[in-house]
C-alpha cells in the first residue's frame, strides 16, 4: 500500500523563541535552522521579519535550504490595503520559500483584541494570502485560537479556514493557541474541518498546557490532517509546543504511523535525533532532561537486577523500541540492588572484555557497594563508574599528578560595599615537568575548575573542547556529620555528554575529584597518550 506524506513543520525558531530565558543569536538561528534542515524537517519557521532587528537580518538574505524556510507574520491590518501595511509589505519581501500568516479565528478575539468586525478580517485572510501568492510564495494560515474559536462560533472559525483554502493557501493550520483542547476534541473537530478542507491541507499547531499536545497532535492526525507543527524538544512558551523529538520516532517506530505514513526523516536521520535535542539544549546551556521520552538518558535505563539479565538476553522484553534507532543507548544502571548482570552489562557497552567468571567483576561490584555506601552514586555518573572499572581492570594511564590545590575566597570591604574575590593556584606534575596555575573565578569551583583546565601542557589540546555543562550539590546524611555529593556533567566538541561523581565532607575536595575524573575521562575518550 503506498504511504500517505505526513509534512512536519518545525516553529523552534518563532514560537520556540518565546520560551523564557530562552534569547537566540542570529548565528544560533542559523546553526539550529541548518540542523533542523539535514534532519529533513520539510518547513523550518525561522522567525518573524519585522519584529525584531534578529528576525529581520535572517530574512535579510537568501538562506539556501533543501526544506521550506518559512517567514512568520500577521496579515493585512483591518482598515489598511495590503500594499499599504508596512509589516505586510516587509513580511512579502522577506527572503522565504513560504510565508505563514496568523490570524484571528475566535469571534471573542476579533471583537475584543481587533475591535474589528469577522467580514474584515475574513477580508483581511483573503487580500493577504492572495498578495504573498503573487509573490511567489507558499502561504499557510495559522488559524489562531481555532480550537476554543469552533466551539464558541464554528461558521466564523471555518470561514477563517475556508478564506485562506479559497484564495489558494497550502496549508490551513488549525492552532490550539491556549493549548487547553483535550485530544478527543481535537479528533472531533478537525474530523468536521476535513470535511469541508482536504485533510491534505490542513495542519495543527498543538500547546501542551494539558501536557498532551503530542496526542492532540496524533489525535489530528488521525482526523486527516497531514501537517504537524512543533518544536524541538516541545521549546514554547508556558508549557511549550508539541514536541517533535517525540513525534518523529512515534512516527517512524510505531507501525500504526510507520506503515501509514511517510515523512521528511530518513531513517538515518532518526539516528541522530538524540544529538540533535542534546544539541539545542547546549546551546541553550540547559542540561538535557534525563527523562525525555525516546532521547533522554533514563529513557532506555534499568535498575533492578532481574529486568537487567533479562533485557541483556532479550531486549524486548523492557524496551519499547530499540534506542539505537534514535540514537540513544540501552543502559543498565549500576547501583547498590544491582547485581554482576548490570556490571557485566555495563562493562560490555563501554568495550571492556572480561570474562564473566572473572574474578574482578566481583570485586568491582564490591567496590561499587563500599563506595555507595559512602554516598557515591553511580548510576548517575556512568563516566565515574567508566574510570572505576578501567582502573581495577588496569587500563588507565597515569596522565598527570595534582601534587597541590589552594583555594582562597577573601572578602573585602570599602565605603560598605564589599566584593567577594576568589582565587585558585594548582601544582600538576606531567611526567617531570611542574606546571603552576592561578585563575580567579566566581565562586572555589569555578577557579579550582578554571585554574586546573588552564594548562595541562601536552594534554591541553585533548581538553580544549571541554566544558562543564551542569553542576549539582547534594548533601548526605545531615548534620555536622554531613558529606557532600558533587555531580558535575560535562560536554565536549563532539556534543557527547557525561557525568561524573565526588564525595567528600568537603565540597571543594568532592567538587574536585568529579572534576580530576571529567578531565581523565575525557582523555582517555580522546586516546591521549600516557
Ligand atoms: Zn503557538
């Protein structure tokens, strides 16, 4: 049977822009337009020309793409023609492939936030998707607030989807604006909406404040629509926007999608969509959620011994894809319940060969009881458990010595105000040389970090890409008995992520060791020599 073409649009770039905290460069938009593109993303939305100086430089060039590259903006103003609306007039010269036009399909909103009347604004939808035609372009409407605008008045909100249809539109998107439509509404009225607009043209735009706008994006599939808007791990504002790290391997690893549908991604592609979220959230600087569905690092995690031996005998039996097909791994968490199934699991995915009868195996896992009891956890910082494993099987070279480490954090005070300064100097001993470092920092980490990174003489070139990209403290035990557990997740040029573990009743002793063990795991994954 030959498979339907199911379009994704990605809006990471406008609506994904609006996420709190979240403020892209230009050379962000591109970088994350361009990933956006090899991942075979058919329309990538990149902002909105005219609304600020980052938007409108984007649009200022042609910006060649093998997908559509969408410019965002509203139609026409009530009252105006459209040559004589300056942001229509921009949003036409915009250097896009398609331009997608927003507009009111709420009766509440046209009279309230427009304070004009529908047949103007129906007006307005048929002048401006008509104008950007005549320039070539390929229009889509997002019919704003479509959802809470049907239920409200369906003959106005359809006739907003039938204006732009009408004039020629490709798409009518139907958008869930205050994200509060339940799936089976959603199945309901774009089943009505494809009766009267060929499903093949009309898409949604779902907002996940009820946390469900990848079913409501489903649910409209299944109704007929055959566009899904989203973004790039469900970036929005509020509660975000359909996730399309979620969508794309539902559509491609379910068979009640997969053998219905065809889409953009390529199989090969799908490999690389665990990077590809993790991407976006180091360019964000945010760590990446451990438990997102498909690309998050628990997402393909097992703790308790029994479901460990099972799954390394028979992985489907725990996983509900396989996670290499998303780029992800299989991971079998070493931990305190864990038994010589998890180890020897773990022991396999990082390529050390050791039979099963070996007696260090034993004595790993030992070792690991002892050091959890004390407050490791290791099930967190697979790159600590990485090095531990290494070194009791004798693997690990003696790169260098931290043969002295002093922090001071000193405040001073002038005319009462006052500064708190911090300073690091560190001794590391290469083979026979001495190499002393001093850095300032922000707070004792930060200059301890600074100051052991700053020369490592012949290793430096291994850790120039490094950085560290989460910091987390967590107190044991309480009381003035208490020990500190650092975990400190670091990154690296090849956007590979790792977490690794220090645990001290002095945080700057537990902070550096989780640093010493960030630096030689790096090394070690760079094959830097001893
Ligand atoms: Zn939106």
């Amino acid at each position: 049977m030959a498979r339907e073409r199911l379009y994704l649009f990605d809006t990471t770039l406008r609506d994904g822009a609006q996420t709190n905290g979240v403020d892209f460069t230009l050379a962000d938009k591109l970088a994350i337009a361009r990933m956006l593109d090899d991942l075979g993303i058919d329309y990538v939305e990149a902002g909105y020309p005219g609304a600020n100086p980052i938007d409108t430089s984007f649009f200022a060039e042609r910006r060649p793409m093998r997908g559509c590259l969408t410019a965002f903006g509203m139609t026409r103003r009530p009252g105006r023609s459209a040559s004589n609306d300056p942001g229509l007039v921009a949003l036409l010269d915009a250097q896009a492939d398609a331009i997608c036009f927003v507009a009111k399909s709420w009766d509440y909103h046209v009279r309230v936030a427009l304070e004009t009347t529908e047949d103007e604004m129906l007006a307005s939808i048929r002048d401006s998707v008509r104008a950007a035609k005549a320039k070539g372009r390929e229009v889509m409407l997002d019919c704003e607030h479509f959802f809470d605008g049907y239920k409200a008045n369906p003959k106005y909100a359809l006739a907003c989807a039938k204006a732009a249809y009408d004039e020629g539109a490709r798409w009518v998107v139907l958008c869930d604006t205050n994200g509060g439509t339940l799936p089976h509404e959603v199945e309901q009225i774009v089943g009505a909406v494809c009766k009267i607009i060929p499903g093949d043209h009309v898409g949604i735009h779902a907002h996940n404040d009820t946390e469900q706008a990848v079913a409501n994006s489903f649910a409209a599939v299944r109704a007929g629509a055959r566009q899904i808007q989203g973004t790039l791990n469900g970036l929005g504002e509020r509660c975000g926007n359909a996730n399309l790290v979620s969508i794309i391997p539902t559509l491609k690893l379910k068979p009640e999608y997969a053998q219905k549908f065809d889409i953009g991604v390529s199989d090969d592609k799908l490999n690389s969509l665990a990077h590809v979220s993790h991407t976006l959230d180091e360019m964000l600087n945010r760590a990446p959620d451990r438990h997102a569905p498909y690309v998050g690092e628990s997402a393909f995690a097992t703790k308790t011994g029994i479901h460990a031996s099972a799954i390394l005998k028979e992985p489907a039996t725990y996983e509900h894809v396989s996670p290499e097909r998303v780029g992800n791994r299989r991971k079998v968490l070493v931990s305190d319940q864990s038994g010589r199934s998890n180890v020897l699991a773990e022991l396999e995915r990082i390529g050390l060969r050791v039979d099963k009868d070996d007696p260090r195996v034993v004595r790993l896992l030992d070792e690991v009881k002892n050091r959890e009891a004390i407050g490791y956890a290791y099930e967190a910082a697979d790159a600590s458990f990485e090095l531990l494993a290494r070194r009791m099987l004798g693997t690990v070279p003696k790169f260098f010595d931290v043969s002295y480490f002093d922090v001071k954090v000193e405040q001073r005070g002038q005319n009462g105000s006052t500064e708190v300064l911090t300073t690091a100097v560190v001794k590391v001993k290469i083979g026979d040389e001495m190499l002393i470092n001093a850095a300032e920092g922000n707070g004792p980490v930060n200059a301890l970090d600074v100051a052991l990174r700053k020369d490592l003489g012949k290793y430096q070139k291994y850790i120039s890409g490094l950085k560290l990209t989460d910091y987390r403290v967590r107190i044991l035990n309480g009381g003035t008995e208490a020990v500190t557990r650092v975990l400190i997740e670091s990154a690296d040029e090849d956007g590979e992520h790792w977490t690794t573990v220090g645990v001290s009743p002095n945080i700057i002793d537990a902070s550096f060791q989780a640093l010493m063990d960030s630096i030689i795991y790096k090394l070690v994954k760079s094959g830097a020599p001893a």
